[in-house]
C-alpha cells in the first residue's frame, strides 16, 4: 500500500499539517467503494490540529490509517493507534 501513502502524503493540502474536511471528502471520491463505517471508526478519538478558522485538520498518517481501514473493511489493528 506505498501507492495510498503516496497519494495522501503527495495530495496537495492547503495545510502542511494535513487534509481540512474538504480535502478528505475529495480524496475518498477516488474510493467509490470504501467502507466509509470502517473509516469513519478509524478516525473515531484521533489527535489533529485547528487552522486559524477553526477548521480541523486531519493529519496524513490518520487518513492513510483510516483509508487502510475502509479499503480493506476492517478495524484498526493496535500498532495502528498513534
């Protein structure tokens, strides 16, 4: 999965950080069949930053985390919790 690591953490964000809501929303467009219950779980309690509007911002390694997750249609493994 270097390919998926690629794409997230070569997406062109506006925040170095990472993905605001938006950005995340047009990633997961190239993911028709995503199991979007498994990636919303992955994401579920993670650390991410606010930009100066208030916006979250979900870090890279969280999305590929979670993209994993949708993608394969199973639970976070433990390693997997940062």
């Amino acid at each position: 999965m270097k390919e998926l690591e690629g794409k997230v953490y070569n997406y062109p964000t506006k925040h170095k950080l990472g993905f605001l809501q938006e950005e995340v929303n047009k990633l997961l467009k190239d993911y028709p069949n995503i199991n979007m219950d498994k990636f919303h779980d992955a994401l579920m309690g993670n650390t991410c930053g606010v930009d100066a509007n208030g916006k979250l911002i979900q870090y890279h390694c969280d999305i590929v985390t979670a993209l994993r997750c949708g993608i394969e249609n199973r639970d976070m493994y433990l390693y997997e919790w940062d």
